[in-house]
C-alpha cells in the first residue's frame, strides 16, 4: 500500500455567545478545526484531526509514496519534519485509522485492547461563581458522571479554591474533583508571569484539604524539583501535568526525575500516539498513571480515547464540557456527524468500527 495524496481541509465554526476559557487572555468568538486526509493507492482513506497541521504543505512530498502500514517509520519521519517545522500528529491519527481500517479493526485494539470503555471527567473550561458551580456539579452526579475537573486561575486562586469547596460541600463523595492551574504553558502573546513557587505551594496545601484527585499542571515543566516538593509537600494527593509536551525524552525525563503521578501528553497535539503508547507503558511500569489531554475537536478526542482504552488509561479520560463557559459536545465536534457523549454509567465507548470509527458532518 502506497500513500498517494495527503489533503487538508480547513473548517470552522462561529461561537455565539463565546467560549470563555480560562488559560486564554480573549474570548473565543470562533473555532477552527483542520482535517487531515490520507488517500491511498488501494481506496483506502483516514482521517485525524487535532493541531493546525500549519507549514504542512511544504512537507507532503515526504510522505507521498511511503507505506503507511510502516507505522513506526511514519513516526520517526513525523518526527524529523517536526524538528524544522510543526507538530502534524493528526497525520498520525490518519495513517493509524488506515491501519485499523486494513486490520479490520478498532485502532483502540490494536493498541492493547486493554479496555472498550473509559469514564470520562467533564473538564470544565471557565470560572464561574461557587454556586453556580455547585449547580453544575449536582447535573453532572445526575448524568451519571463520576469526575470533574476545575479550572483555578493563577490571578483569582481564592474564587477558583471557593468553587472547590463548593462543589464539594455540593455532592460530597459523589464526584472526583480535579483542579487545573494552567501554569506550564501560555497562549500565544501570553506573557504573564508564572505564579512563584511559594504561592503554589500554598494554594495545592489548601486544595488538598478537599480531598482533590489531582492538581495539573501548577508549575512550568521544566521545574522538576519543584513539581516533587509538591507531592511531598501532599502525601497523597497527586501531580498531574504533560499534555503539550512534545519529546518523548523530555517527557521520560520527568517520569526518571519523579516529578509527577499523572502523565497527559495529548496524542494529537504533542507526542502522538505510537510515543504515548511508550509512555503510558513506562508510567505503568513506575506506577503511575497515563490519562491524556484531549481538548481538541472531536476528532482529536477520538484518537485519544483509542490510544487511552488501549492501555488502559485512567482512571479518568478528559471529556470537555462546559455549558455555563460556552462550550459543549456539539461545538466541539461540529466535525463529526453526531457529537460524542458519555452513555448513562459515565462511560465514553469505543466505536467498534474499524480505524477511529469517525463519521464525519
């Protein structure tokens, strides 16, 4: 099997009213979403989604012709494009729907088939008031959603501690509660400050006071030492962090340095899947969690759950639902047919056809 073209087509949907989403400075007025289409000489054809795939055009030329069952090569030569222009993980995804769709089976299940389902976290995008949060989680408890993740901004820290407590007081045990500073990486044009360690310390110390799964990303990744005071600092309670990280050996070296208990390199967006398999493989073999960032389109949430049942990631896998920031299944997968949904137990299910199962609009 030869790769003969490789199309990318760009869409793109007007949100109104806009998303509100914490980590960026503007709300966001629209969404764009790129699909990448891998077309083969034997009429096979896959499809991924998820970073901008910008630059892409001047690298085609590289993969027209290849084989794209040869998936660990195809790897390597993502990778070396990489290294001179963007990330083009979607492709990735692509080549692997093809893979699935040859096998005749679930990308899911050719990459260990640990699972078919995973529970999913509602990953909320937006600060809202305590009650309102309070709300939110008693709909969640009643959607048969066992998790959920808060959003904390570094500048407002004693609203984003008040929703916690909130939503705890709410439905007590009844929902797993995560909580997202946003410190490792910006927006672009973002440049403000990181918060100190100090005052990072503090806010994780009073965060674990409401028994609180995790807390993601609190530091810059490059702060290994300070990302394993934090978990001494909190006998207990875990550090999660990861998901734009783009080199497998970078990532490696946090796992060597124990720096954190949940690993969440996005498969699309930052280390693809084949490299994410290898780490949720070597966390497993530390004892540590793997459970990726998915906040992408529904495409790029596909291929992350795949990757996710696969190895059996967990115990929660990020599903991006906001309704009170502006953000729902159907904008996020405005790509896709029909918008994915947990089904009554909390559980997001791999399609069962072959490849990614995606149906696209």
């Amino acid at each position: 099997m030869k790769i003969t073209d490789i199309r990318l087509e760009h869409r793109e949907t007007v949100l109104d009213p806009p998303c509100h989403a914490a980590w960026d400075p503007e709300p966001r007025t629209r969404f764009a979403a790129t699909i990448v289409r891998v077309e083969t000489d034997e009429g096979v054809v896959g499809v991924g989604s998820g970073d901008t795939m910008a630059g892409f055009d001047d690298h085609r030329e590289l993969f027209l012709g290849t084989d794209p069952l040869a998936t660990e090569v195809q790897v390597r030569r993502i990778e070396s494009v990489g290294f001179h222009a963007g990330r083009f993980w979607p492709l990735e995804a692509a080549i692997w729907d093809i893979v699935g769709q040859v096998a005749g089976l679930p990308v899911a299940t050719l990459f260990g088939g640990v699972t078919d389902r995973l529970p999913v976290y509602a990953s909320w995008c937006s600060e809202q008031a305590p009650g309102r949060r309070a709300e939110d989680a008693h709909r969640l408890v009643e959607q048969g959603i066992r998790a959920v993740k808060i959003r904390a901004h570094p500048r407002r820290l004693r609203q984003g501690v008040a929703a916690v407590a909130a939503v705890r007081e709410a439905v007590g045990d009844r929902l797993d509660i995560m909580v997202d500073l946003n410190q490792a990486w910006r927006m672009a044009g973002d440049v403000t400050e990181p918060l100190e360690l100090a005052d990072v310390r503090r806010v994780v110390r009073r965060l674990a006071e409401y028994d609180v799964a995790w807390v993601e990303e609190p530091l810059p990744y490059a702060d290994a030492a300070g990302h394993r005071m934090l978990r001494a600092d909190n006998p207990g309670l875990r550090i999660a962090a990861g998901e734009m990280l783009d080199s497998l050996p970078q990532t490696l070296a946090l796992l060597e340095a124990d720096a954190l208990d949940v690993y969440q390199a996005d498969v699309v967006l930052a280390l693809g899947m084949t490299r994410a398999r290898q780490l949720a493989e070597a966390a497993r073999a530390r004892h540590r969690r793997f459970t990726p960032h998915t906040w992408t389109n529904g495409l790029g949430l596909l291929a992350n759950l795949h990757v996710a049942a696969g190895v059996g990631a967990g115990p929660y896998l990020e599903f991006p639902d906001d309704p009170a920031g502006g953000w729902t299944p159907e904008r996020r997968d405005f790509l896709l047919a029909e918008p994915l949904r947990p089904d009554a137990d909390g559980m997001l299910v791999v399609p069962d056809a072959p490849g990614l199962g995606a149906v696209l609009a």
